[in-house]
C-alpha cells in the first residue's frame, strides 16, 4: 500500500481538500502526554481504574456461562435503545442503590458514557449556542461538544463544586437575547478533575434555576459510587421533579472499562432524538457486553463490588492527601475530594503547570495532568489534576514526595524551563 | 419521573428550542417496519445474519479462557485505534485472506462498521460537498452522512454494480466547479441493496477516475467474504497503489454482529483524522471485544468459518432464486446475486412498493424493504429488497410464493390501497 507515501508527498492537496472541520479536533493533552510516560514513571496523570476493582475471575465464569445460555442474542444484532433485560435489570439498581425512577423508554444504553456526551453535543448543540460548564470541567466533554462550535459560559468552582450563584448571575444576563444559556454541564459528585461535591443545597438551588430560567441540565456521574463518605447528597436526577436532568453515567469504574457501557436518563421525549443520533452512529451496543453486565446487576454482584472498591479508592485518597499535606509547600492549596479520582492543585500563578511538567518527567520522574485544558476559557495555566486512581497507595506516596520536590523547586524559581523544553524536542 | 409528562405537556417547547439539526435525524423506514414484523410473518426485510453461522460454542469457551489470561488489558481502557495485538493479527488476515497490504498505523478498529461510516462523514463532509452514490445503496451510509448536509450525486446501477461510465460523465461536468465531487461511496461485492457485484474491469476503471479526477472512494465490504463464486475480483482497495481508497468492513458477517467490531483501511495521514474523531466519539472500542477477535484470527477458526458461513447463505440465494424463477410474476426483474445477502426486485413503474407491504404483511403475512430509501434522488418506490439471510431455505421458498401472489395481484391492479392504509392507521 505505497499510497501513504504518494498522499503525503506528490500530492498532499488531495487530504486538505477532502478534510472538514478537523480544525474542530484536536488530540487530548492528558493523551499526547500519557505517550511520553514510561514504565518507570510514576503517574497521577491518567485516571483509568485500578485493575484491581474489575469484577472477579470466578463471577466472570459465571456470566460467561450466562452468556452462553443466551447465545443467539448474545451475538445478534440488538436494538439501538439498548437490550431491554438489560435495562430491566438497571432500572432496579437504580432504583435501590440511586433513588431514581425511569421507565424502559427512560433509559437508554451508550458506549461508554463518552458516546453519551457525544450524541448529547450532536442533538443539542447549534452553532453559538450558550452552554454554561464548571472552570474547570472534564476536558473530553469539551473536546465532544467543540465540533457543534458552542459558545462556553465557563462559571467558576469552589471547594464545592460550581458556584450555581454565579450560573444565576450569567442565566439572568443572556435570559432575554436571542441566545439564552441552553444547558449546564456538571459533574455534581467527585467533579473530574477537581473531586468536589456539590451540597444537597446547591443542588436544589440548580434544579430552581432550570426551572426558572427554562434550562436543562447534563448530570456527568461516572463517580457517583466512587464516595468515601456516608454522607453524600441525592444525585440531581433523583431530586429533578420536571424532566429537567439529562443523567448520564458509565460502568467504567463500578465494573470496567473495557466493556465500554454506559448509560443515559432522560424523558422518553428527549430519549427519541438521542437514539435517531445514535443509530446512524453505531447501531445500537453490544449484546454480548451487555448480557455480561445484566447478569452481573441480576446477582448483584455489581452492588457487593462497589463497597470493595470504595475501600480500595478511600485508601489511595488518604495516601495522596497524607504525603501532600506532610510534602506540599505552604503556597500551594489542593481540594480534599470525598468522592471520585482526583486531587486538583493550585499552585502560585507564577508557576506554568505545563512548563513544569517537562521537568518533573525528566527530574522526578512523576507525571500529573496540567489544570490548562479543563478551562474552557483557557485559563487554569498554574493549576495540575492528580490522580489517585491506578498506582499502589505506597507509589502514590512516594510520587506526591518527588512531585512536592519539583513544585517547591518552582515556587523558588530555581528552574530553568528554556533548557528543559529544548532538551524535549 | 413525572418529568416526561411535565415537558411533553405544560412546556413542550422546552424541547423546541432545545434540540437542534433533528431534521435531518430519521428513523429508517426498514427499523420502523421491522416493528410491525410478527412471529407469523416471513420476512424478507432486516439484513441479520442467520444465527447458525456464529462462532461455534467450543471455539467461544477457548476465547473466553484467552480473555481471562489477559483479564487486566482485556476489562481495562483501550487506545482509540484498536488492540495492537488484535490489529496485527487483522493485517495478517487481510493479506492471507484479501490480498491487503497494510501496517499497523494504516488500521483502525470502530464499533461495527457503522462508526466507519458515521467517523467518515463527521471528518469529511462539509456542507454541499458533493457525493457520488449509487442508485440505489446503502440506506444507514445515507442516514450517517445526512448529518452533514451533502449533495448527492447518485449514480445509475445495472447488473454489474455502479455504472462507472456515467460516473465519468458527472465528476468531469464538476471537475472545475468550486465544489468537485470529494467522494465516491461504493459497494462493489455484493452490494445493499442490489446484491451485485462490479467486475475486474470496472474497479479499475472507477481506481483510474479517482486518480484522473482527484476523488478519494470510500470502498464499504461487509460481504466481501459471503461469496458464492470462485471468481471474484480482488477488492478495490487490493487493487489501490494511491492511498485514494478508505476501505471499511466488519465482523458482523463472518463473526457475529453481537460484537460490534468493524475496521477501516486507510494511509496514516487520513487515519489521524478518523482517529481524532473517534475519540471524542467512543473513546475506544471495547478490548474485551477485540481479544474475542483476537483469538479467533490467530487460530484461523475465522478462516474455517468463513468456509462454513458460504455454504450456508449459497443454500439460501439458491432457494430464493429458484422460487422467484418459478412463481414471480412475468413483469418483474430482479438481480442475481453471487455475493451478499440480498436480491433486488424491479417491479412495474405503476406499482409503489411501500404501499404494498400493507398488503403484503396483512394478507400473506411475508415481508420485504420497499426500495425507495435507498436512492438518494427519492426514485425506485417499485423496487423491493429480499433478504434472505435470517430465514430458512423452506421458509424462504414459502415467503417467496406468498410475495409473488401479491405481486401478481398488484400487476393485475387488483388492489385496493386506500383500504388497506385506513385499516393500518
């Protein structure tokens, strides 16, 4: 196949003239720098689960076998909805471990809660519209809703979680233009990638918004199980009297990623246009991932994992938050996270999260993610997500120790980023 | 939830001015018919693949003990392009199998062949950008690239697949407009809807335009292995020596459409786009999946299948044909297909097909794809599609002798639609 070389030499005007919108995608920052991490490095930067929470070998044996007895479906084409034992069977979960109540009609089934965005951006999104998310927000949200050209309302974050008085501020201002603020993405419980929890007050507070000021709202919850604390507020969905909350969530964490299911909440009405986008897009989930998963929902076997993988998290969160607040120079600031996988960290704004990531690869060996591309509006340049997700409580401490080296080095200035960067390339 | 009936009732224009380009987002006429398909109706209509052709259950136990020894890579994230293991043993299928030269970099793995298609529009089609299509294909590709807002340029189809000649004629009348035509989508073996397939001499006249013209062609292969002939011409993308042909298959075919696995075959440079999209789509697709596949290619159970898999559907194209020899009507024409699984009905021009599978369901309860979705310039409503892919041979020679009844009563305008319509609503 000679032709990669003939398009990119002869006649490379053939790829521009064919290409649209790619000036619209871009790779992930977090992903270009994962490229660079090498097994001896130690990483808070990605936030994949620890392989040591996916299901166990001998329940796996058991739902191969359930698969098995399901075989013919198993393999065929399902529908685009989604298997309806399947979502028979999370409609109870739901129902007992959430407090939310959907009808088969309310839930629909996504490849991961990534399509689930994705196929949101496509439905909702026109060019320009107002679409208000957290500074700083998941940044793959943004990477989905970036191809439709919104126009970001970024609203600042607290220790907890957006500051829906400032939201009230921005809906009032645009309420009566011809672009009012169409809806606000938030991750309300372990918020990716600050790990905040917005009270049950704040919440009430964001549903009466909606309500007043006539717009919906996208609950991002991959984290809502992964909490270190009995005392965590109803999901936005479970308190949403008007059909006014999109909840979309993943097995990503609960169960494993490698499955690639994730699933959305909404009224039957908003779930009819969803599911015309997802056809056109993959058809419809994979019957055989599914069956695994409502076998492991029917044995609740899935309710019994998420209580062994709260402890296992709970004791990585105390290792990061122990060797930063024994580690940490004074003049940084970090959120205390009570559910989900990440620490976030403000740093003095002298200090380019970015710049010093070159350094503390090549010095410390110690990846993190910069803060930069949570931002919507582009700023966050001296902040860094960390996560405590995959390495081994006694790695996470040793990386916040060379991590705290590299960052009290810049509070002192003592780095000389020229030299690092040109060394890089 | 009262939500449902909140939005769809005291403020249904929440919805109104929430959604946006649903427009053009509609469900496909073969889903929404498939619907009214009962347990006592032989059906022509949906495109499944029979279930005795899956993966035997002895080879499946095999795979899953292969997963489980690779139970950490398999349950965890993936990389956006696909498994490289899986995609290494899928390079040496294609060259053993399908005479494709490819590297690892020049593959990508997509939840069936669907994303190919959707990932395809969503990188390359700006609106009013020109496509050339045949009269008829494909009905999902249409779907997928509608979102887009192309122009269609269909092009005319006899016996022999896509009618190349005419082809010429219409890039050469746009070659020096601002919008020459960017893309060809074809289907040269055994082609949805018409069954036919494009001989030698065609494909490398269509390689030829592309070359000449400056057109990239989108070559779609789902039953380039369901084949009935020894004499198949190699595929476009064998035949390729300019990276101008992106070729998309899937396993929904010689595996099983449960998996939701398909590739794309392309040079690098177009490969990054793809790539980019598909992450902020899926994020990946599911390595528990790709392993499945994995251990099916390294043992060549996937080659002896395909084996199997002919003989099964040639059993079936032989049954329908027969019968269609013996009971359709004088005045109808069909295609003869030695690939794939459909065959193409051409019916009197006074004869709408969509009105008739009224009749058909409610008086000979057999059912079949009115033909018009297909063609992209709204013509062929006499046309039909048969498939005959699900049903038994018997069931098929019974299906066949019912439609042709109603076929011949339609010739003989012994029908009376108006009844019929008003009893369905």
């Amino acid at each position: 196949m000679g032709g990669d070389s003939n398009v990119s030499g002869r006649d490379s005007s053939i790829l521009e003239f064919f290409a649209a919108r790619v000036d619209r995608m871009r790779s992930s920052e977090i992903r270009e720098l994962l490229k660079l991490i090498r097994r001896d490095i130690i990483s808070f930067a990605g936030g994949a689960p620890d392989p040591i929470t996916f299901p166990q070998k001998d329940q796996l044996n058991e739902a191969m076998e359930y698969i098995s007895q399901n075989y013919m479906k198993a393999f065929q084409y399902g529908i685009t909805d989604g298997l309806p034992s399947f979502r028979e069977e999370l409609i109870k979960f739901m129902e007992r471990n959430m407090g939310i109540k959907a009808s088969l009609n309310e839930v629909l089934i996504t490849l991961g809660s990534q399509q689930a965005i994705e196929v949101l951006g496509k439905v909702f999104i026109n060019k320009g519209d107002k679409v208000a998310v957290g500074l700083p927000t998941y940044i793959a949200a943004l990477q989905a809703f970036n191809l439709w050209r919104p126009r970001y309302i970024g609203v600042p974050l607290d220790f907890e979680g957006m500051r829906v008085d400032l939201l009230e501020a921005v809906v009032k201002k645009y309420r009566n233009t011809s672009k009012p603020i169409k809806f606000v993405y938030v991750i309300p419980t372990g918020q990716n990638p600050t790990g905040t929890i917005m009270p049950l007050e704040r919440r009430k507070y964001l549903l009466e918004l909606a309500s007043k000021y006539n717009f919906f709202i996208i609950e991002d919850d991959p984290y809502g199980f992964i909490t270190f604390s009995e005392d965590i507020p109803p999901r936005l969905k479970a308190l949403d009297t008007e059909g006014r909350v999109i909840y979309i969530s993943t097995f990503s964490k609960i169960f494993a990623p490698g499955i690639r299911i994730g699933w959305i909440v909404a009224t039957s009405e908003v779930m009819r246009y969803l599911s015309l986008a997802i056809q056109s897009s993959t058809l419809c989930p994979p019957n055989l991932n599914q069956y695994m998963l409502e076998f492991f929902l029917k044995k609740r076997y899935l309710d019994e994992n998420i209580i062994r993988i709260r402890k296992i998290y709970k004791e990585k969160r105390d290792a990061m938050l122990e060797s930063m607040d024994l580690y940490m120079p004074d003049k940084v600031e970090w959120t205390r996270p009570v559910a989900g996988f990440f620490v976030f960290a403000y740093l003095p704004d002298y200090i380019d999260t970015k710049r010093l990531l070159y350094y503390a690869l090549e010095h410390e060996k110690v990846a993190y993610v910069p803060g930069r591309g949570f931002y919507a509006d582009g700023s966050g340049y001296n902040t860094m997500r960390l996560s405590y997700s995959l390495p081994p409580p006694d790695q996470i401490r040793d990386g916040i120790r060379r991590l705290s080296r590299v960052v009290a080095k810049a509070i002192r200035k003592e780095i000389d980023y020229r030299t690092i960067e040109e060394a890089a390339v």
